[in-house]
C-alpha cells in the first residue's frame, strides 16, 4: 500500500526525495547567509555610528586642497604658485 511511513517517499520516489534534501539545504544556507549578512551591515553601521572604534579624517589644509586643484587640473601652474605664495 501506499502510505506516509518509513519506506515511502511520496509518488516521486528517489528524485523527490533528492529534490527535498536539495531544497531544504538551500533555505537552510540562505538563511545562514542572511544572517551573516545582517551581522555584517549592522556591524558596519556601529563604527560609522562613531563608538571610537571608527578613525575620524582630519580636515584637509589649505595647502593640500591647493595640491588636489592643481593635480586634477582646475587651476594651472602660475595660479597655483601664486595661490601658494599666498597662503604661506
């Protein structure tokens, strides 16, 4: 007869029985993923939040904003030594 007991696996036999073992093992991963990545994202957010574990920049000088404008450009090489002259 055909029954839910030891011996029976459904009316899909050994594929269904694959079939489940694959798909429970996949939510069960999914779910150990999820978590890993919730405990990642809300680690993350802690040291933004600022408890003294996350390093805080300093502001940047006259000088070296000078040096970044020069770098990429904006301005060109007797405006930055003029700039230069102005601030030192």
């Amino acid at each position: 007869m055909h029954g839910w007991g030891p011996g029976s696996y459904s009316i899909y036999g050994w594929p269904g029985l694959v079939l489940n073992v694959v798909l429970t093992l996949g939510i069960i991963i999914g779910i150990i993923l999820l978590i890993i990545w919730l405990v990642r994202i809300t680690s993350s957010d802690q040291n933004r939040a600022g408890d003294g574990s996350a390093q805080i920049d300093k502001p940047l000088s006259a000088r070296e904003i000078l040096q970044i404008r020069y770098v990429r450009g904006e301005i060109d090489r007797e405006k930055y030594r003029e700039m230069l002259e102005d601030i030192s």
